[in-house]
C-alpha cells in the first residue's frame, strides 16, 4: 500500500514538471505574437503620423495626388491657357538651336579685363595748377632760384614686423630720412595707409603718389625712397639744376643692360624723382 502511494506520487510530480514544460514554450509563442502585433501596430500608427505631419508641413491636403492626375491627363490649349502657367525655362520648352545659336555670339566685354585706372582723367593739370600757384603766392613752388620745393614721400605697411629688429631698423630709417629733410629744407610725408586695394605692396606707392599730386600743387618734384633705404651721406645735395627739363629721374643697376638690352629690371624704383605736371599723370 505505501509503495502504491508512492508511485502515485511520483507520478502527480511527472505529470506537475511535463505540465510546466509545455506551459513555457507556450506562454513564450503568445508573448511573441503579441509583440509582434504590438510592433506592427505601432509602425503603422507612426507611419500615419509622419505623412499626416509632412502633409501639414507641405501645406499638403491630399491634392497632390489629384493634381499629379491633372497633370498626366491630355488638355486642350484652352484648358492650358486658363489652368496652368507656361515657363519658358522649363524643359518642355527649351530650344537646342537657341542655346548654341548664343554659346557662338562673342562675350561682352568684363570689367574685370578694363584697363585698371588710378582715378579719373585729368587732361589739363598744367594750366589748374598754374593758375592755383598764381592764386596762392605764399606757397611757390621754387623755394630758391634754382632749387624747388621738394616733397620726400616714403612709407611701410601698416601692419608690425615679425620680429622687434625689423621695428628698430625701420623707426631708424625714418630717423635717417627725417634729420637729411632737416639738414636740407625737404618737407617729408611718411605713410602707413593703403589707398587702393588693388595696388598693394610694392604698387602701393603709385595711388600714393598721384593723391599727393594732386592735393599739393605746390611741390614740384617728389622725392619717393622705400622704407629700407638710407642716406649714407647727410651732406649730399641733389643736383637740381641738372633735372630742369626732366619729368622723372630714375638711378638704374647697370647702364648697358638699361640703354642698350632696354631692361627694365635694370631700373631702380627704390629711389626716384618725379616733376608735378601733366606728363606724370598721364605715366600711369
């Protein structure tokens, strides 16, 4: 008797663990079915949202379909003219011949490839400064018989050296250039400012020059040194008298590759004279 008992038992624990055993393998496939109804569900609703959203956003109110068949559907030209507005730039209406017919007519003519100017023409600058020398007599333009008004005219960048030595050798040359102005009546103009954005560097100087041309009709030559050239000799005077009838003087390299190989490399703008008159204006 105690032994059937015990195999009911143990039989009822069987039957209990087989019951479990089926249970998860079942209980597992529900919850997956009900994710992935669950998943489904909610891409679909997501879905909706987003292109009932990009409609809001498009200002799409379900036409667009209805105009998408409009288009695709055959009009006449009077149903054209009244519904629809024709582009002309569109490619339904673009005209081959026309486009190559204008790709062989010659371009205009670029600003970009116009002669550049330093400022408007001037034709009669000899006569205006003339008569503003005679309007203006305490300002002659020869402070002595044979010696005139001279403008030394120099200058460097507005920006600092990249190092302190360069700062020292530059605030020593415009000390140079100031005690010979002294020494010898030369008024002296030092310029740190670029007046032109399209002359910089070493072209700086010709805007430069022009601009004081033209605001100092009482000078007659100026006098242009780069900011790295320095008088070795405070004593040593110009010979005027020898530039009477010159417009410019320029000091060249070598006077063979100057005179007869006609090189312009040989010619030294470091240091140069130029007389206030038409001709000079007209140099650049």
């Amino acid at each position: 008797m105690f032994t059937g008992w015990t195999e009911q038992r143990r039989l009822a624990k069987m039957k209990k663990s087989l019951t479990k055993i089926i249970n998860v393998p079942i209980l597992c496939a529900v919850l997956t079915l009900v994710l992935i109804s669950s998943h489904h569900l909610f891409n679909s609703d997501f879905s909706g949202d987003c292109n009932r959203q990009n409609r809001h956003k498009k200002g799409d109110d379900g036409t667009n379909h209805l105009f998408t068949n409009v288009s695709d559907s055959p009009v006449n030209g009077s149903e054209l003219n009244q519904t629809t507005t024709v582009n002309p730039n569109s490619y339904e209406y673009l005209d081959i011949g026309k486009v190559l017919a204008e790709e062989d007519e010659p371009e205009e003519e670029n600003e970009t490839r116009r002669p550049f100017s330093l400022g408007p023409k001037i034709s009669n600058w000899d006569e205006q400064r003339a008569n503003w020398l005679i309007k203006n007599p305490g300002f002659p333009n020869f402070v002595h018989r044979s010696k005139p008004r001279v403008l030394l005219v120099t200058g460097s960048s507005p920006k600092p050296c990249e190092n302190r030595l360069g700062d020292h050798f530059m605030l020593k040359s415009i000390k140079n250039k100031m005690d010979y102005c002294r020494i010898h009546g030369i008024e002296i103009y030092y310029n740190m400012a670029l007046l032109d954005a399209e002359m910089s560097g070493f072209w700086a100087k010709l805007p430069l020059i022009r601009k004081l041309m033209l605001s100092h009709p009482e000078v007659e030559f100026f006098w242009w040194m780069d900011s790295d050239a320095m008088f070795t000799d405070m004593a040593f005077e110009l010979p005027w008298g020898r530039y009477n009838a010159s417009n410019l003087v320029v000091h060249g390299w070598n006077e063979a590759a100057l005179y007869v190989d006609k090189n312009w490399v040989a010619l030294n703008t470091g240091s140069f004279l130029l007389r206030n008159t038409q001709w000079s204006l007209d140099l650049w």
